[in-house]
C-alpha cells in the first residue's frame, strides 16, 4: 500500500518528507511477546510537533539525525 501523503496527528498539518520527517511514532498496547499478542498504532507528526509536546526533562533523548 502506498501512502499518498502524511498528516502530522498533532497539528494535523500536512508533513512534507524530508530527512527526519515523518517521524513515526509508534505505540504497543498491552504487549505479551510470548503470546504474540498487543496491538499496534502509527502515527506521523512532524519533528517540532513531537519534541514541543516532550517534556522538557526528555526532549534531549530526541535527536535529529542532522543535529
Ligand atoms: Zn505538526
């Protein structure tokens, strides 16, 4: 499947693809490796979007690969 574009779930801005955007995000839900079981969700936002909502404590931990 191809995706036409990207949505930022934040701002709910179109992304345009660049070197470190998108940025997935991706969450697991109730993960059991063993069972192979949790659900999974993506979604995209842009990099400013996601750090900006950080806290400041961990916005260090995100780093740009151009940085
Ligand atoms: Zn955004």
């Amino acid at each position: 499947m191809k995706i036409k574009g990207f949505e930022c779930c934040f701002c709910k801005k179109s992304i345009n693809e660049n070197q470190v955007e998108p940025v997935d995000i991706s969450i697991v839900f109730n993960e059991d490796v063993k069972k192979k079981t949790g659900a999974m969700q993506l979604f995209y936002s842009h990099f400013d979007c996601l750090r900006d909502r950080l806290h400041k404590d961990n916005r260090g931990y995100l780093v740009r690969e151009d940085d």
